[in-house]
C-alpha cells in the first residue's frame, strides 16, 4: 500500500506556468491522489486539444507533490507499479529505473514533477523549470503514463479524472 502511494506520487509535476513547453497545450484533466487521509499530490494531464488519447503527443504529466518523497521510494513505487502492469521485460524495466535514479531529486513538498512527451514520443522529465537528465526513448512514455493513465491503475478515479472521464 505505501508503495501504491507513493508510486501515486512518484512522478511528474510542473506548473502551467512552469515548464515552457506546457504553453503549447491544454489541460485534459486533473485530481488528487491521496493515501488514507494524507493528500500526497495533485496531477494534471495536459495535450495538445485538452482531449485524451493514448497516442496524442506531444502529452504533458504534472505532479505538484504535497508532501516530502525520497527518491528511492519512487523508484521503489515505480518498479512495483511496472513489475504489476508492464510486459516489458524485467531488463529494460531495470535499464529505466536506472536512468529515472540519475535524474529524478528527492521530492519536497511544493515540488513539481514533470513528464513532457514530445510529438517524436521522447520523454523528457523537468523539476519545476528545470529539464533532467537526457531525452528517454519512445517506448518509455506509454510505460511510465500507464502507472496513472492504464484501466488497472491503482487508483481508477484518478485515472478517469486525469483522462477527463470524469470530474473530481
């Protein structure tokens, strides 16, 4: 369960205002994830027309994180997350979790998190208006976005919500 959370509120973040790519598109939707009564953060989706689609690029992933998160433990999250929704082979899971351990800081309340996917479907994560690490291949996007965009997420609402299926 707490890897559940924290996985939830693992990964991206950034602001409207933030990231500068962020002003090429809309938001589709957006929640709160949060853990018996601790509210871990909010998420928004954003693409090109405000509408979700699986394969719209360029698609934006934003996490403003309401508490403090180690790095290890969304690393952590993140492999359980994999290990229950991927088909991807346990080695490339571990080559991605590899690269995500050089990039990703540790999370303090306030920070945002950001997956940026451009139109080619490179991903690239910023932390506030800062870019990390190098681009990551294309068969990373859908990978990581199914963690909160995949019908089995670990939390349904918020998956329906961040894909505009339903209001918060």
């Amino acid at each position: 369960m707490k890897a559940m959370i924290l996985t939830a509120s693992l990964l991206l973040g950034l602001p409207a205002a933030g990231a500068p790519m962020l002003a090429e598109l809309q938001p589709v939707g957006q929640g709160e994830m949060h853990w018996l009564w601790f509210k871990l953060y909010d998420a928004t989706l954003y693409s090109p027309n405000g509408r979700y689609h699986k394969d719209a690029r360029p698609l934006a992933l934003s996490i403003l994180y309401a508490r403090d998160i180690e790095r290890e433990d969304l690393l952590a999250a993140t492999r359980e997350e994999w290990q229950r929704l991927l088909q991807e082979p346990r080695d490339l899971q571990e080559k991605w979790l590899s690269q995500l351990a050089a990039t990703w800081p540790d999370i303090q309340a306030g920070d945002r998190l950001t997956l940026y996917v451009d139109k080619e479907g490179h991903s690239q994560f910023w932390h506030g208006e800062q870019a990390l690490g190098q681009l990551l291949p294309p068969d990373f996007a859908p990978a990581f976005l199914a963690i909160w965009l995949d019908e089995r997420s670990r939390n349904p609402a918020l998956t329906r919500q961040l894909r505009g299926e339903s209001q918060p």
